[in-house]
C-alpha cells in the first residue's frame, strides 16, 4: 500500500503503467428502474435534456446522496464528482457551513415573498468584493437574470437587436436560443420549436473571436444594436477561451456604437475568482449576469450594472421585472455562507492552483504517449477535447466525431468512480474539497480511460 502511494504522488504520470482493459459496467438496476417510471412522468424521463444520458452509455444515473466530492447513486455505486451540479458546488456537496446556515433560514420560514435582511446582506457581500458591478437585482435562475439584462438593455438603449456568438449558450429565453445560418453574420434560426420566427430575427448571430463579423454586424445595423452578449468564458459548448484582446475589442466597439457589453457569467462568475471574469481581464461590461454559486446549491441568479443603468428597472423605472421567489431567504443564506468562504484570503489562489496540477499532470500524460487529447483549463473549469489543436475558441473548430471517444471513456470512467457531466461539450470543475488522494484517484481512472481509447478495447 505505502509503495503504491508513493508510485501516485512521485510525479512520473508519463510512466506509469495502466490497464488497457475495460473493467465491468457498474450496477444500474435500480437507476434503470427509476428511469422507466421517470419517463412515464416526464419527458424524456428528465426535467433537463442532458440528463437523459442520450451522449453517454447507459441510462441515466439517479442520484441519491452527495458529501463532500463524492456522489451515491441509486445502486449505491459511489463517485467522486466533477460535476459539481453544474458547475455551483464549489465547496463540494453539503457543505457544514451551508447546511447549517440553510437550517437556521429555514427554521425561520422558507419564503415570504417580501424583503428580508439576509437579501441586504448578500447583496453586501457581493458588492463590496466586486467593483464592476453597483447595484443589483436577484432573480432565481440565470436564464431568467440573462432574460431580464436583455429586456434592460433594450430598455435603457430604446433598440431592440442583439448580437450573440455560436458556441455561446444563455438560457433557454426565447431570444436567446437560438442558432446560426450560413455567412459570417446572421439572423438567428429557431433552434427549438416553440419560438416566434419574428423573435429570432432580432437577435444576429455571429462566429465567437471573428472581429470582421462583429464589424459587419454593426455597419449593417447601424444604430439598431442594442446589445452584444457573450459568455466571457465560453463554457456550455466546450471551454472556448477568447483572447482578452477580442474581449477589449467588444468593450470598444460597444462604448463606439452606444451599445451595452453583457457578460453572461452564470458559469465563470465566482467561479474563476469572486470577480469572476470581469476581474480576471480587467474589462469593465456594462451588465453582468451570475447564477449557480450565488446560491451555494440552491436555485439563484442575479444581474448587477451601474447605479444609471440599474435605476430603469421597476419600480425606480420602466423596465418591469419581477419574481415571487426572487430572494428567497433560504436561498439567500445558503449564497452568504458560501461566498463568505469564497471571499477568504487565497480561496481562489489555492483553488486554481490545484486544478493546475491536476490538468497539467494528465495533459503530461496524454502527451508522453502522443495522445491526440488536450485539457483546456482556466481557474478552477477544465475540458477534455479529443484534438490535436493546441486552441479551440469556436464552436466550429469542435470536431462531432471526437464525442464518440468521449462517450467511451465516460462509461470507463464510471467504472472507476468517476462522474463527469454526461457530454463531451460539457466542461468539468475542481471543488475545494477535492483532496490531493482524490485528484491522484481520478488522475489514475483518467489515465486508464484514455489507455482504453487509444490503445485498448474493452473486454
């Protein structure tokens, strides 16, 4: 046993021999079971469509406990989670010092539907560690705080078009979802059903790091643009990192044109520092969208701006928006716990730099053995590409075919106790609570599953 711990933290990953046989498929009668009567409920058997496991062998695993990085399925197989629900559980699941803070809330009531304190000081934590934003308004997703910056903006602007980027995904709001034709700026297509042809057509859809087509965007409608909107970190179609020149470049062109700059950091706000990416570049957007971590796990979102552009929403202004559940207490309390800890001296300093050491050892790894895989990393967010490409910054640049490796090495992975999101598009997250024998543990089922997919077969 010493031997083998040694063998982990030597370093030596390159060497390290690793089994290239498939180990048996973890148990999942129970999962299934659940599954079978899910569908007779919902559709697709999910209340979200990627959960229906449609990318990934199997069928969906239902999830019954969480502590710590660890997960427990139904079958009561265990693993540790690079998922994080998303990407919010910083801090790992059930967190003693959310769950505390969520049962005092809520020993005093679950929801009011008026002011509480615990709003105002939430809303003062945030604000006092974040100095791009100055007044906000919470919501209780971050479709619906990406949904309500896009009404402010044309509100504040008094223009209804909005460009957005392929590759970059902000909800499910009806102006959003949408998708590219052909040409280097488009309307957008409906990319679900459901969606007025007439709704689509205000928003331009163009390739992410293309400054010829943002360009083109503006000289076209010039004066109609009421907004660009970008994932600053491009983050629900693979990591597609932007230079911080492009994003400058946005930041000019709007102030140039009197559009707003909406960051859509739902993902990467709190995530790669308390600033998130506003304060990871330096570059100051006139709104900014946050969801997942405000709520420490429960379901938050929030939008925050300057004191001028805030003052058009209802009711100081004209921009009407509002929710029943908007700052649910409980909520609320589990957010002030939560980035109480993440506003502490080096959170984020220790946090990134673990998940440095761990990209990079298995991006050593796939490179020794020339691997055509590559770990694209930023913070504390890492993604597995099947590539030889040393830069994916748009959607285009993906290749489909290389889902199908992925999907092998997510059943190998399962195997070893290891969860990943159940899509190669989908990144994963280093929590707090990952130690260093659970990062060598999933390190080692990685190396194994990335042996399988190039080299082996299973048995």
């Amino acid at each position: 046993m010493l031997g083998s711990l040694k063998k982990m933290f030597s370093g030596s990953d390159e060497e390290t021999p690793v089994n290239t046989v498939g180990k048996p498929d973890i148990s999942r009668e129970k999962s299934a079971e659940l599954y079978e009567k899910s569908k007779t409920y919902f559709p697709g058997g999910v209340n979200s469509p990627v959960r229906a496991f449609k990318s990934v062998h199997g069928t969906p695993l239902f999830i019954q406990k969480g502590d710590g990085c660890n997960i427990w399925d139904a079958d009561g197989n265990q693993f540790i989670d690079f998922c994080a629900s998303w990407g919010p559980l910083i801090l790992g699941h059930n967190h003693p010092v959310v769950r505390e803070k969520v049962i005092e809330a809520m020993q005093n009531g679950m929801s009011f539907g008026a002011p509480t304190a615990l709003e105002n000081q939430l809303a003062e934590l945030i604000l006092k560690n974040n100095k791009y934003i100055r007044k906000i308004r919470f919501t209780s997703s971050g479709t619906e705080a990406v949904m309500s910056a896009i009404r402010l903006a044309r509100g504040y602007t008094k223009r209804d078009k909005i460009i957005k980027f392929e590759g970059c995904y902000h909800g499910h709001s009806d102006s959003l979802l949408v998708k590219a034709g052909s040409g280097l700026v488009t309307f957008g297509e409906t990319s679900s059903a459901g969606i007025p042809k007439a709704f689509a057509d205000e928003t331009i859809v163009v390739p992410l790091n293309n400054e010829q087509a943002v360009n083109e965007a503006f000289e076209q409608f010039e004066g109609q643009i009421a907004a660009i909107i970008i994932e600053p970190v491009p983050a629900n179609n693979g990591l597609l990192l932007q230079t911080k020149e492009f994003l400058e470049f946005l930041r000019r062109i709007c102030s140039k044109n009197k559009s707003l700059l909406i960051f859509d950091e739902v993902i990467s706000g709190f995530r790669i520092g308390f600033e998130g990416a506003a304060g990871f570049y330096g570059i100051q957007p006139d709104i900014i969208t946050y969801g997942k971590i405000i709520g420490g796990g429960l379901p938050v979102g929030m939008y925050g701006s300057s004191v001028e552009i805030m003052e058009m929403i209802s009711p100081d202004g004209p921009v009407y928006q509002a929710g029943t559940l908007s700052g649910n207490p409980v909520a609320m309390a589990a957010g002030i716990a939560q980035l109480t800890e993440l506003a502490k001296s080096n959170f984020y300093k220790d946090l990134n730099n673990k998940t440095l050491d761990f990209t990079e050892s298995i991006q050593r790894f796939a490179t020794a053995r020339n691997y055509k895989f590559k770990v694209f990393t930023i913070g504390s967010i890492f993604w597995f590409a099947f590539t030889d490409q040393e830069k994916i910054s748009a959607a285009e640049e993906i290749d489909a075919s290389s889902m199908e490796k992925f999907k092998i090495m997510h059943r190998e992975l399962l195997n070893r106790g290891i969860y990943f999101g159940p899509s190669g598009y989908e990144v994963g997250f280093v929590s707090s609570v990952h130690t260093k024998v659970d990062l060598e543990k999933a390190k080692r089922a990685i190396f194994e599953s990335l042996d399988i997919v190039f080299r082996g077969a299973r048995a």
